[in-house]
C-alpha cells in the first residue's frame, strides 16, 4: 500500500531528496522485496529506472529544479515523476499568512490534480508524508494548507507530517509566529507530526559526526537517515506486559493479507528484474542496482554531497519478496495507528542509534547491550543525542510516576514520559534481545492502552552490525513549544510584524487563538 510523500518548501524539498536517496541506497544493500519498493517508489517505463512516489512544490523554482536535477544526476535507479511538480516565480517572503491565505487558495486545484494524478498510479494508498519546515511562508504556510487540502478530498487517508523545527537563536525573524501557527492548524488535520529539531541535528553533526561546519546538507541527510529507519520494513515482536519480555513465537509461513501490512492483491505486471512468468510465484525483489556503501559523509545526503547511490549496472534480483527482513512493508500506517490514537497527542519524537560517521563504522563493535543502554536513556532523559546524556537520571527520578506517587516537594530533574513508543532493531540478532526495560511502567502514562511496540528486522542498516530507532509520543515537545511561545507572546504584545499577516486577512484575535490552542497542547503533555 504505497505512501505518497509531498515535498513543501526548500527545505522540504532538500530533505526529500536525501529521504529518497537513503531509501535507494537502504533497498540496494538488502532484499527488502518488492512491495517494500513500491510503498515509495513505482516502475517507470525504463526497466532500470523506478519512479519517486513524490509531488515537489515550492513558490520558487531554483529549489525543486536542483532536486530534481540532482536525482537525475545521481547515478541510481531513481527520479522524480517527469510533471510531478508545482512552482511559481516568487516566494511567500517567509510569510506564513502569504502562504496560507495567499497562495494556498491560487495553487490549490493544480496542487490537488499533480497529487490526484500520483494515487491514481498506485493500486491502493496508505496516505501521505509530507516534509516541510515551520519557519518560513511556503513550507510553513503553504504546506499546512496543502495538508488540510489533503485531509478534504483523502479522508480515509492517513496523513503524517515530518515538521523541521526552526534553530531557537532564529533563522527568520518572524518564526515564532509561523512555527505556533503551523502547529496549531496541523494538530487538527494531521494524524501525526514527527518534529525534526534543526538545533539537535546541527549538534549531532558537529559533535557526533564531526563536521566543523555543518551545513543543511549534512543535517538533512541525518534526520533522511533517522526517518528511514523509522520506516523501512520491520516485524513485529513482543507482547510486552507490566516491563516484561516475552519471547516472539515461531513464524509459520502462513500468507495472512492485512491492510495494514501493506499486502496488496498483487500488481498488474511483473516488476523489473523479477523473473515472474506466472500468476502464483512469489513477489521477487526488482532489479535494483547495487549501492557503493562506502562513499559520502553521510549515507542519506543529496548527490553532490558526496554520496552514491546506486552502481553502473544492475544485477539481477534475489528474489524472496521479503525474505525475511520483514513483514510490515507499509509501516507508516500501523506507526500512526498505535503511537497517535488519542487526538489530542499527536507530536513524535524521533531518536537512533548509532550516531557516529560512517567512516568509524567498520573500526566499531557493536553490542546490543549499550545500544540499548544509550538509547533507553535518551528515553529517560528526553534528549534526541546520543552524546552528553544525564545518567543520574531514572525512572524514579522527581516529575516521573513514582516520584509522584511518592508524593509532591521533591527537587531536581524531572524524567521524560511517553503516551507511546515504537521500537525498531535491526541487524545482527535483532530479533532476540532484551529490552523489557523499554516497557518500565514508570516511563509511561498510566492509562496508556499500548505503552510498546517492538519490531525488528535482520537486515543492516547504514552498514552498521546493529542499530535502533525509537519513535516516541512524549513530552520532550513542552520544551521547544514553550520557548517559541515566549517568543511570540512577547512579539505580539509589541504588535510586531503583524501588518504583514493582516493584509492576508490574519488578526491578532486569531494569534490569540493558536496561541491558546498551543498552549493546550504543551499543558497537555506536561502532564503526561
């Protein structure tokens, strides 16, 4: 059941092009099949070529044409739809109500028929992800409008949104006003929003990956690979009840179809490289050429940044269709099912590990243990890096259920708590380790009805021997939301910039209005 990924602004365009190609280079090293492909991308009618299940706008076309023309360039088996674009000759001034109120209405029946035009190439749809900033006027302001466009004419759909949170020292000088705005207007529309701080990624790179400089290029290609991860194929394990393990029964091969596994009824021809001659073989992993893993900084980055993605020549397909590297080949729904089911909790954080360059990963050993030490205790602590964490804090520590059972007036730390957790393994014996600590009651609100998830895959990623994701719905968002509202409350009491909204029809009662519904938000998760 294919995704379709929408790609608002410059910066969603830019982190749409190092999604795609961390995807391509993910399906290249390991047989993932078929219908894990074709949940982001659809045959072409070039045997070696497969075509992004994507639609790119932007108000200005310098942005979309370098993407576009950077896939073609690449060297892999991908590129963008030949017409699948959208883009006009001037920009929304970083202008949230321009975008929205302005150009929304202007672009909104072309924008509906590029999408109408890519599901109708899918035999069935699992929804959309959309990439986009909050700080400027067209990913912000336009991208929330096309997302409410989206939820009027796909109600069925799910509708999931990867938000790049502005730096908190200020990219653009209004947007405290477009960030809350586009929050506000996305809670009612979205059925979850994955929140990709740009201050964390500038951090992870410089610390993490040393890069002196780091550019949005680098960012982008960690928060691709941390997205991927999030999203590529996994099978489910657990159950997980009160902090315990439970071992995973045996897998039969029993052929269950389920709508949110993504298992269609099958395809109308057989995909590129498959060797299928007959209706009853099974789906086989389309000729896809094979990546150099070794080259570039970062495995996601966009061509030109010093990543390959693909070889010269492609081999001809394994086979297998899955082959055991998973069973949840449309993940996007059963993550948005379980981790967003209350309305009113819909903000995710996202956290991996390893976090290291990819020219250390073959001098690293990797243990299951730390990897799951470390990112257990992002959990606690709430941070999104894998470095400087606070290991005094636990469970126990004030602000968490047993602190607060034990009663109020007690000083110090408080620890992170989650509605929700997905966790995803792969590599090397994922399918077998512990993290029962993972389901500790005490990070978790008491009347969660699913508190874990746990699914796993054998195959690696980004060469690494063993790695995790863990995709949260906690309260590491109150934070961020209450710093930018500092901000805004503070800007719009000195009625700053305002004018710019109300000539696009944006008062201050309507301010007033986000600002309270964020307010909401924050409250609510505080109390988690």
């Amino acid at each position: 059941m294919p995704t379709i990924t929408l790609q608002l602004g410059q910066c969603g365009n830019q982190l749409g092009c190092s999604f795609f190609n961390t995807l391509a280079t993910e399906f290249s090293s390991h047989d993932y099949g078929t219908e894990a492909v074709h949940e982001y991308y659809r045959p072409s009618p070039d045997p070696n070529l497969y075509t992004a299940r994507s639609v790119l706008i932007d108000m200005e076309p310098k942005v979309v044409a370098g993407a576009r023309s950077a896939a073609a360039a690449s060297g892999s088996w991908w590129r963008y739809p030949s017409a699948g674009y959208l883009v006009m000759q001037s920009g929304s001034g970083n202008n949230w109500a321009q975008g929205f109120h302005g150009y929304g209405p202007q672009v909104h029946d072309d924008a509906v028929e590029l999408v109408r035009k890519e599901v109708e190439q899918a035999d069935s749809l699992t929804g959309f992800l959309l990439l986009q900033s909050m700080a400027g006027g067209t990913g912000a302001g336009l991208g929330t409008y096309v997302a409410a466009a989206l939820r009027d004419e796909y109600h069925s759909a799910f509708i999931a949104n990867c938000c790049v949170w502005p730096y908190e020292s200020g990219e653009v000088i209004v947007q405290p006003y477009n960030t809350l705005l586009t929050l506000s207007h996305l809670a009612d529309v979205s059925d979850g929003l994955v929140l990709l701080e740009n201050e964390a990624l500038h951090r992870t790179a410089a610390k993490l990956y040393g890069i002196a400089r780091p550019s949005f290029g680098d960012m982008n290609g960690i928060a691709a690979r941390a997205l991927a991860a999030a999203l590529l194929p996994s099978q489910a394990r657990g159950p997980y009840a009160g902090g315990a393990y439970t071992p995973p029964a045996p897998q039969h091969q029993h052929h269950h179809h389920h709508p949110a596994h993504g298992h269609a009824a099958g395809h109308g021809r057989n995909s590129p490289g498959s060797g299928s001659t007959g209706g009853g073989s099974g789906v086989q992993l389309p000729a896809l050429r094979r990546a150099d893993s070794s080259g570039g900084r970062l495995g996601g980055e966009s061509p030109g940044l010093g990543s390959r993605a693909g070889s010269a020549t492609p081999p001809p397909a394994s086979g297998g269709g899955g082959s055991g590297f998973g069973v949840c080949t449309a993940p996007l729904a059963e993550l948005l099912t379980r981790l967003c089911g209350h309305p009113a909790y819909r903000l995710l954080t996202l956290r991996s590990v390893p976090q290291l360059p990819p020219a250390n990963i073959d001098f690293t050993t990797f243990t299951w243990p730390a990897l799951t030490k470390r990112l257990r205790q992002m959990l606690v602590t709430g941070s999104v890096l894998e470095e400087g964490l606070d290991w005094s804090i636990t469970p126990q520590s004030p602000g968490s259920a047993a602190a607060a059972a034990a009663g109020p007036g007690l000083a110090g730390p408080s620890v992170n708590r989650a509605l929700a957790s997905w966790l995803i393994l792969r590599g090397q014996g994922a399918g077998e380790v512990d993290v029962g600590d993972f389901a500790d009651p005490a990070l978790t609100a008491a009347w969660s009805a699913e508190p874990l998830a746990v699914s796993y895959s054998a195959g690696r990623f980004g060469r690494c021997a063993m790695s995790a994701c863990l995709l949260s719905n906690d309260r590491r968002c109150v934070g961020p939301i209450q710093r930018m509202q500092e901000h805004a409350y503070g800007m719009l009491e000195s009625r700053a910039f305002v004018h710019q909204y109300e000539k696009y029809g944006l008062s201050v009662a309507d301010f007033q209005e986000c600002f309270a519904r964020i307010e909401d938000i924050a409250q609510r998760y505080a109390r988690l």
